[in-house]
C-alpha cells in the first residue's frame, strides 16, 4: 500500500510539474511575441529617416553634370517613405548652374522637400530667389519641377526688377528664370514709389497673401530675355 501511495504521489508530482512547465512556456512564448511586435515598432524605419546629415555644403550632379550646390543645417533622407524624399527642415540654400558651370539661380528657403522619383523641389516659407539677371522674387511657396524644366507657385508673389516691382498671386516661369508671368497681377509699382516704404511692410504683404488690389486693367506680365 505504501508503494503505491509513493508512486501515486509520484505521478501528481510529475503532472503538476509538467503543467507548470506548459504554462511558463506559455507565458514566455507570449511574452516573446509581444517583444517582437514591440521590437518591430521600435525599429520601423518608415517614419525615420535613412541618413541625416548636418552642416552640410555639397555639389549635385546629374548625368555627370554638376546641377546645383546645396548649403543646409541638416539634411534628411526618408528613402522608405511613399514617395521617398529628401528634408531640409532647418533651411536650405540653392545654387543653381548651369551648363557652364555659372550660377543662374540662387534660391533659399525656410524649409525644403525633394522628391527624388518625380525631381521636385516644395520650398517652403520665405523663399528668396536671385535669377542670372539679378531679378528678386519673394514668396511663401514655391513648386520647381525639373523634369518639367518649370518653376511656379499659386501664393502671393513679389517680383523686384531694376527699375520697378511687381506683385500678384500665381506664377509660372521657366526654370531659368528668366521668362515668367503672374497670373493674377495686383499691381506694377517703380522703385523710386517704393523707396520709402518700410522694409516690414514688404515683408507683411509676401507673409500674409495681402495687398491693396490694383485696377485689374494690369495684364499678367512677362519678360523676355
């Protein structure tokens, strides 16, 4: 009787040990799976950038010709993004040459895209540009499509040649800038009716999207090189 107990007592040892064991393994199989999802998310590399980059002075080339040269803060490149794209979310400054070697363009902005795929540049917030024949233009958005060899926007834009200013909203213009139109001008002023102004006040108007309309017998206009 007593080895019988013994071996009764033997075996309810041996399935409380197994069921034990089959429930740790459980709980570490679960606990694994939680881990996994929880490292997969950490290391999820859509939202994080591939290569950051800081103080960064480069030169772009294309097809073995050098396009432009890029002066930025910090430099991020989102390649597992849909579209993947470059940020230039401190500032960017743009030169842009041309087949010579020359600087046609300077641009600079407060923040910057390039969508690599499509060969878009989004600038965005005071976006300065100086063409080849020193014409400014002054903007709080603007669209450079290289493939389209174009460059345009929709805001509010200030256009300041020698000898008068130009403002209005929506712009198209050839990417060297120096073959443009304002679809909607707002008004055509001479240096000397804006010497006096302050500078703020030309600043307000390119920030805010505001002017005084001028009569709309003003035609959208266009210069030739």
């Amino acid at each position: 009787m007593i080895g019988s107990q013994k071996g009764y007592i033997h075996f309810i040892i041996n399935i409380t040990a197994a069921f034990f064991a089959a429930v740790m393994f459980i709980s570490l199989s679960s606990c694994s799976g939680r881990n996994k999802e929880l490292a997969e998310a950490i290391t999820e590399r859509d939202s994080l950038p591939s290569i950051k980059s800081l103080g960064v002075t480069t030169l772009i080339s294309d097809s073995g010709i050098t396009r432009y040269k890029i002066i930025t803060e910090e430099w991020s490149i989102f390649d597992k993004k849909n579209p993947p794209y470059w940020a230039f979310e401190k500032g960017v400054y743009l030169e842009k040459f041309d087949t010579l070697f020359r600087t046609d363009a300077s641009i600079q902005s407060d923040t910057a895209y390039y969508y690599e795929k499509k060969k878009l540049w989004e600038l965005r917030g005071n976006v300065h540009i100086r063409n080849l024949n020193g014409d400014k233009f002054d903007t709080q958005l603007l669209f450079w499509d290289e493939k389209g060899k174009e460059i345009y926007s929709d805001k509010f834009i200030r256009i300041e040649q020698e000898d008068k200013i130009i403002t209005g909203y929506g712009f198209e213009s050839n990417q060297e800038l120096t073959e443009y139109q304002i679809r909607n001008t707002t008004g055509i002023f001479t240096i000397e009716d804006n010497a006096g102004a302050p500078a703020s006040n030309v600043k307000d108007s390119v920030q805010q999207d505001t002017l005084v309309q001028q009569p709309q017998r003003i035609q959208p206009i266009r210069k030739n090189q």
